[in-house]
C-alpha cells in the first residue's frame, strides 16, 4: 500500500471498528512508514502494547483511537514532504 493510500485510508475508516483500527496498525507497520519504536512514543505507551495492537490481543479504547488516526496522519504527511 502506498502512502497515499494509506492516508485515504485513515481517513475513510472508523476508529471505532475493531477490524479496520488493527488493518490500519498493521499496515501502517508492516509497510514501514512507521516503527513500531515511532508509535510507541508518539503515543505514550510501551512497544510491547504496539506488539498487542498488532497482534489483536489487545486495543486501545475507541476514544483513544482517533489519536492514534491522527499521530498515524501527522506522521505520513510529515514524511510525505520530507
């Protein structure tokens, strides 16, 4: 997935869906324009809760996750200038 996509993605889909919030995470993360190190600090919490949001055993609240959404959007249109 490109960047760009990624971005239509973020803002197309609901933070409030399980699914779609771990896609997001994964894909993000897999496609390399995030570390998971870049997450974890951008957001105030420990690499190894990034490893459960990833992974589906856990998820942040779903009023966290615009949040989340939002550092994911800062970070790809930051990089996207670069």
């Amino acid at each position: 997935m490109t960047r760009n996509e990624l971005l239509l993605k973020l803002h197309s889909v609901s933070s409030n869906s399980d699914k779609d919030f771990q896609e997001i995470i994964v894909t993000a993360l897999d496609s390399g324009f995030v570390t998971e190190r870049d997450l974890a600090h951008g957001e105030g919490t420990s690499l190894a809760t990034i490893r459960r949001w990833k992974e589906g055993k856990a998820l942040p609240h779903p009023i966290m996750r615009p949040y989340v959404f939002r550092y994911l959007i800062e970070k790809l249109q930051g990089a996207k200038s670069k």
